[in-house]
C-alpha cells in the first residue's frame, strides 16, 4: 500500500500510543480547563506542528543521526526535561498562590485578561518537540512501517503522518471539550480545582524524569 507495511498494525500501534498520557494532551486538556475551548485548540495546533516536525526529520534520517551520535539525543532530552520540570513547578507554584488569595482577589484576577508571554501555541509547540514519548515513537517506531524497496518513500511517510495526525485530532478534539467541561464543574470548587492543577503539575514533573532516564534503545 504505497510502501506503508502492516498499515492496520500501524493504525492500531499509533491508536494506542496516542491515547497513553503524555505532556502533549496533558497540556492540552489543562489549557481547554483554564482558558476554554479556542486556547485548547491553540495549543493543539501547537502539538500537531511539533508532531509535524518530528516525522518530517524522521523521514530526513535523524533517527539514524541520534542512533550515530548519543550526545545529540542525551542534548534533546535533557533540555526537554528541564523545560517539562519547569511547566509542571509554575503550574504547582501558580495554584499555591491562587489558593492563597482570597476569593474576591481571584475573581478580581479570574476576570483580568491572561499575560500575552503566556502563548498555548508556542508553549505546546515546545512540549511537543521536546515530548519524550513523541520523540521515541517517531525515531523508532514511525519508520518500521516504511517499505525501503519503494521508490516514493516520501509518500510512505506522508500517509503515516496523516494517519498520526488525525488520530491526534480526534484524541485531542474529546480532550479539549472534556476539559472545558471539568472547567464548569470545578469553577466554584476551589479547592477541588486547586488539587486537580496540582496533579497535572505533578504528571510533568513525573514526565520530566521520564525524559531525563529515556533511551533510544
């Protein structure tokens, strides 16, 4: 099938992979419960490009480049897992804070608009190229299913980046509605909210040690 080998065990393989939590969709739902249904999508954007990304240097031999040189791969992970840790400490560090203050200050604060630094689209763009679970899929996974003897390999791996993406979109898609959801029904429970952002903090400090002990092997 245009050089795309075992193309249902790719689909049911990505299937599962995309629904396994990650900082990618943990961001996402987190962004769609604080921010609503349009930054949701923004950040997904975001993970779709860096998604992107990752498969076109698949496609390009990186995963033969990170194979060849270690240092190069032991760079990536680390800086992801500094970058996942920071996420996951200002999240902790921004709820204590919230928690602190008293219900009129936060809803003085709630109704203020949101710092611009603060960009879904940029921050999930980063998340994603630096999202361990992306990274190993696409340099070992991804490129099992590629045929070497087909002379359009490049249309082998559109096909499979296409698959990955939509899979990603529907994942993401019942992610984003689902979180602005459990945005409504936890607005007026303080503390109840202030847990649950604890916990995904907590999920990407987790995901950083996940990066910082990951290997290509």
């Amino acid at each position: 099938m245009l050089g795309v080998t075992n193309p249902w065990t790719y689909v049911l393989g990505t299937a599962a992979i995309v629904l396994l939590p990650g900082p990618n969709s943990i961001y996402v739902l987190s962004v769609a419960a604080r921010r609503g249904v349009r930054d949701g999508y923004r950040a997904a954007a975001g993970v779709w490009l860096g998604d992107a990304v990752l498969m076109t240097l698949s496609a390009g031999g990186v995963a033969s480049l990170l194979h060849t040189y270690p240092w190069l791969f032991n760079l990536v992970k680390y800086a992801g897992a500094v970058y996942l840790a920071y996420i996951g400490l200002r999240l902790v560090v921004d709820t204590v804070r919230r928690l602190r203050r008293g219900p009129a200050v936060q809803a003085a604060v709630a109704a203020q608009p949101e710092a611009p630094a603060d960009r879904p689209f940029r921050r999930a763009l980063v998340i994603s190229l630096l999202n361990p679970k992306a990274i190993l899929f696409f340099v070992s996974f991804f490129i099992q299913f590629v045929d070497p003897a087909y002379p359009h390999p490049a249309v082998s791996f559109l096909i499979l980046g296409v698959i990955a993406e939509v899979l990603s979109a529907l994942y993401l898609t019942v992610l984003i509605f689902g979180g602005r959801y459990l945005a409504d029904q936890f607005r007026s429970r303080r503390k109840l909210s202030a847990g649950l952002s604890t916990m995904v903090g907590g999920a990407f400090v987790a995901f950083s040690v996940k990066l910082a002990t990951a290997s290509l092997s």
